[in-house]
C-alpha cells in the first residue's frame, strides 16, 4: 500500500500494536471514528508493529474492528517512524503531514471529526 494513492483525502494514520495496552484502550474511540466519517473524504490506516500479523489480525476479530490494517514490509519512513505507540499522524490532501500526537488519546469526539473533515479541500 502506498499512501500516496491517497493524496486527495485527508488520512489518519495509527501505528500501533496488540501487545500495548494504550493502543488496544485507544482502539474503540478510533473505530468508532472510522464509523462516523466521510470515507470519501477520511481515509485510515492503521499500522501494526506486530511481528505476528496474525495476533494483531486475531485482536481486530475478537473486537470486530473493520478499519483498514496494514502491516510494514520495512522500516517506516519519517514522520511515521516514532519510538512511541500509539502513535498517530495525519496527514492533509496533499500529503503533507497537518498533525501528529505520540501517546494515547481520545479520537471520538465532534471536535476531532470536525477538525479532520475540515481539512479536507474539494478539489475545484
């Protein structure tokens, strides 16, 4: 997956992984989110650091998370590549990064939807 077929949207990016309890907590305030956005204008990626796809895999099953999860093939290029998890950037239409939060946080509040739709510029 190249992020840069995404260029047009506004994308969430989460880095995360099953063996974090602060990212696993954060979890539910960010599907949540998935659930409620324009997908024709928010796009989300969510990045696990899992050695084993497979746990991170069986975690979003048991929790019946359906947002987009992607698994690096490599090391992950700035501003992507925090010692931190969670760890979210995100990144405006044209690709360039508009915020970034190391840590948990809440995601699932009116401010935050409408801060992140707002970011998005119709193409016009």
């Amino acid at each position: 997956m190249n992020l840069s077929e995404l260029k047009g949207k506004v994308v969430f990016v989460n880095m995360w992984a099953s063996w974090c309890p602060p990212c696993v907590a954060e979890m539910p305030g960010i599907h949540a989110l998935y659930e409620k956005v324009d997908k024709t204008k928010v796009a989300f990626v969510m990045i696990s650091l899992d050695e084993k796809p497979a746990k991170a895999q069986a975690l979003l099953k048991r929790r019946g998370y359906i947002f987009p999860v992607y698994f690096p093939t490599g090391p992950l290029p700035a501003p992507f590549n925090s010692s931190a998890i969670p760890s979210t950037v995100i990144l405006g239409p044209d690709g360039q990064v508009a915020a970034r939060h190391d840590g948990m946080a809440e995601y699932d509040t009116p401010e935050f939807k409408a801060a992140l739709e707002n970011l998005f510029v119709p193409n016009g």
